[in-house]
C-alpha cells in the first residue's frame, strides 16, 4: 500500500518522558505517524520525587529515543519548565511555552493539537503570558486527572500529572480553551503485559529492545508487588490525534481542583470532553504494527518530522 496522502495535522507533544516507561512508547508512535506534523516535542518535569532535575532528565532521554529512531536533530526539542507553578498567576517561561504561543498563534496552519504527558505547566505558563491563545483553533489533549463522580481509583492520590502542578491544571481549565481529558480511570485501562512486549515490541531492532526493557527496568525498580504488566496510559493522547473517533466522550461541566486534588464545580472555563472509553485495540496494533514496519524497513516513510513526511524510501 503506497501512502500518499498529504494532508497532516499540527501537533505538539509535552511530555515527562524520563518519569515512568510508557511516554516513550507514545512519543514514538508519534513520530511514526506520518499525518502527524510534529512541530515540537517539550521534554517536561515530574516533580522532585525522584529528582531535583527532571526536565533535564526528560530532555536526556528524549534525546536518546531519537538517536535510536535514527533522527537526531531532525524534530524541534523545545525544554519545558523545570519545576511547577509556584501560584496560579504566576508563569515558568521557557521555550517549550513560547513554542506553543507561537504554534497557537498561527493563523495559517489550521487546527492544532497539544498533547500533554505529564504536567500541565508549560500550557498554563503559555495561557498565562498570552491569554489569546484561549480563543484560537487549539486543543489540549490531558492525560491526567482523578475519576470523576463515584469511580472509583485504586492508584496514588492525587493522581500524578495533576499532583505535579495542581495550579497549572486550575489555570487551563480555568482559561476557556479547548479540552479533551483522559482521566487515570481511563487511561490506565491501556495495558500490556511482557509476554505481549516480548512478541510484539521486543523483536523490533535496538529501539524494540529498549522500549520493551523499559517497562520491566522500571516495574521492578518502582513495584512493590509482583507485576508483569504496565499501563501505556500515555498512548490514548496520540489515538486521538491521530484518529478523533476512536473515544467516547462525556461533557463535563467546568470544575477546578482542590489542594488535595479532588474536582470541584468551577464558574471559570468551558465544558470538558472527558473521554470515558478508548479504543484500545486500534491505538495499540497501530503502534505495534509501525514499529514492526519501521525495524523492518518496509514502512513507507521514515518518521514525520517538523519539516513533513519525506518521500518513499
């Protein structure tokens, strides 16, 4: 099948991709997307839990993910903040927010789409020194956030990207623009277990390899229970990009969080796209099946970068 289409959609990706083992697999998947039009890629903090550098932490492996694509210095790094808002009125410029003001203000380029991994902070510092942007053709896409109602959550509270800059998830949802949401309930339903890593990700070259280690190094540093499994809950902001339809979605009335990281109404902001349930099956095969095609040299382009699709290798 000869892939032509040249029509892409914008994309940024902000991501604490040092913090767990399942940004990277998203961050992958991205970039071997060809209607991606990556613009950028914000390597983003964790908190100081682990480390008293996690940006930089995050900078480091993401710049190892694209030596092992074979793409080093093709795809614009652009460094997050290093540490969370200290209040909601206050910014943690960098160049990962002015990337996404300028994205955002484009006018020429249609809709884009901003997927956040991790803390929402490079977005709120972004709507914070230039509230504009609020207003133009841009979606976040947040991966993060407690259930909502009586779901119930049986993992750390409260839930981790939102612990991580609780002010920055007031200011964005605060700030009117456009949201989707994929709460833990939610995204920590994309799981896979080493067996199916060994089949399906680790045969795929030295990038198969270390995806797929990864997972099991950071399982047994972190797990205190027997595990062979891990959630990729970072993939679903990529499903939809790359496919829109592949959720479900509740709207859900503005709320903002507590100290503690509980959801309240909120008269600040729009409604919220929850997703409530993902297609699990699509966003997986589609990353197993490029990562496949990518170690094996039959897929059609090389990965989409800032600069577009390249020709059929």
């Amino acid at each position: 099948m000869i892939v032509d289409d040249p029509r892409r959609r914008r994309v940024i990706i902000d991501s604490d991709v040092k913090n767990e083992a399942d940004d990277q697999f998203a961050v992958v998947h991205a970039l071997l997307s060809p209607s991606l039009d990556i613009r950028g890629i914000i390597p983003a903090h964790f908190g100081d839990e682990r480390s008293d550098r996690s940006m930089l932490d995050s900078r480091e492996e993401l710049d190892h993910l694209l030596e092992l694509m074979g793409i080093p210095g093709e795809v614009r790094i652009a460094d997050g903040a290093e540490h969370r808002l200290p209040d909601e009125f206050t910014p943690v410029d960098s160049p990962g927010a002015q990337l996404i003001i300028e994205e955002a203000r484009r006018a020429d380029a249609g809709p884009l789409f901003i997927g956040f991994l991790g803390p929402l902070t490079d977005m709120a510092s972004a709507l914070l020194l230039a509230p504009d942007i609020a207003r133009t053709d841009t979606t976040v896409i947040w991966i993060g956030g407690p259930p909502y109602g009586d779901r119930e959550w049986r993992g750390t509270w409260p839930e981790f990207n939102l612990r991580n800059d609780i002010h920055a998830a007031n200011v964005v949802f605060g700030s009117g623009v456009q949201l989707q949401q994929v709460p833990s309930n939610v995204y920590r339903l994309a799981a896979v277990g080493y067996a199916e890593l060994r089949r399906r990700v680790e045969p795929c070259g030295e990038l198969g390899r270390y995806l797929a280690q990864t997972v099991v190094d950071f399982n047994t540093t972190h797990h205190r229970v027997p595990v062979e499994s891990r959630s990729l809950g970072d993939s679903p902001a990529i499903a939809l990009m790359l496919e829109p339809w592949c959720a479900s979605f509740r709207r859900q009335s503005p709320v903002r969080f507590t100290a503690d990281g509980h959801c309240v109404p909120s008269e600040l902001g729009n409604d919220v796209l929850v997703v409530e349930q993902i297609d699990v099956r699509y966003l997986l095969e589609d990353m197993f099946a490029k990562l496949e095609e990518f170690a094996d040299g039959s897929w059609p382009v090389v990965p989409a970068t800032q600069a577009g699709a390249r020709p059929v290798l």
